[in-house]
C-alpha cells in the first residue's frame, strides 16, 4: 500500500512541476513581446523547430515554409529597438498582413532588429554571411494571448 502512495506522490509532484513550467514560459510570452524575438533568434542558433514554431503566428509559419536551421552556422542579435515610429504599425494594419485580421494597435508591436548570420561554408542561400537590419511585427489577439511574430522584413 505504502508503494502505490509513494508512485502516486510521485506522479503527481512530477504532473505539478510541469504545469509550472509550461506556464512560466506562456507568461514570459503573454507579458514581453520582445522576448519572443529574442525566442526566435535563440531558437534558430539552438536549431529547435520546436520552439522556433511557438513564436510564429500560424500565417508566419506559413509564410516561412519548411524550416530548415542546418544551413546557419550561428544567428546572434545585435540590437533590438521598438519601433516608435507609428507608421510602421499603421502600414501592417492597413496595407500589411495585419489587414482585416481585427488587430488593434494595443496588440501590436514593431521591433527594428539588426542581426549577424554565418552561414556553412557551401551552402547556397537567398543571403550572404553578414549583418542585416529588419522589422518585426508582434501580435496578441488580446491581452491574455501569447505575442507571435506576424510579419518581418526590411
């Protein structure tokens, strides 16, 4: 009897350990919108499609198509600003992506991100090794969702 107590303490200590931890990651995602830029960086230098795929919108994982890290020999952030300039938010809800989708600008944040990428040796890609500047749009659906990426670009 004394067995089956200790398994199911067991069981259940191990099923509260992880809800906590699953829910302290969804709430650093709720409450930082800058942090899942960094997540989006730090997943592709970690090769973890996983957890790269948790920072999309399900159009960006779309847009994206198959993911691939094997050709990235390392990503590393250089800077990362939000953008206060407003037209950048007005053109995503416009004439962007953001369009029709009901975002509003409370739930929507840009992020200008200037970044280093090297690539293998041989492999062929759209970009050379180097350092590049884009915008990040982040979006929540309400104020209890998760912030994703939604659009990028220069």
């Amino acid at each position: 009897m004394n067995k089956n107590k200790n398994v199911v303490l067991i069981i259940l200590i191990t099923i509260i350990f992880s809800v906590t931890a699953c829910s302290k990651q969804n709430t650093s995602q709720i409450e930082n919108p800058q942090s899942v830029v960094e997540n989006y960086f730090t997943s592709m230098n970690e090769k973890n499609v996983d957890e790269h795929l948790k920072t999309l919108s399900e159009d960006e994982k779309k847009n994206q198509g198959k993911i691939n890290f094997d050709k990235i020999e390392y990503i590393n952030i250089i800077s990362i600003d939000e953008e206060m300039d407003t037209k950048f938010k007005e053109g995503y809800l416009k004439n962007g992506q953001g369009e029709g989708k009901g975002i509003s600008k409370e739930n929507l944040k840009v992020y200008k991100v200037k970044y280093d990428v090297k690539y293998k040796e041989g492999t062929i890609t759209a970009r050379d090794s180097g350092t590049y500047e884009e915008w990040y749009w982040i979006i929540r659906e309400n104020s209890n969702s998760p912030w994703v990426i939604d659009d990028a670009g220069v």
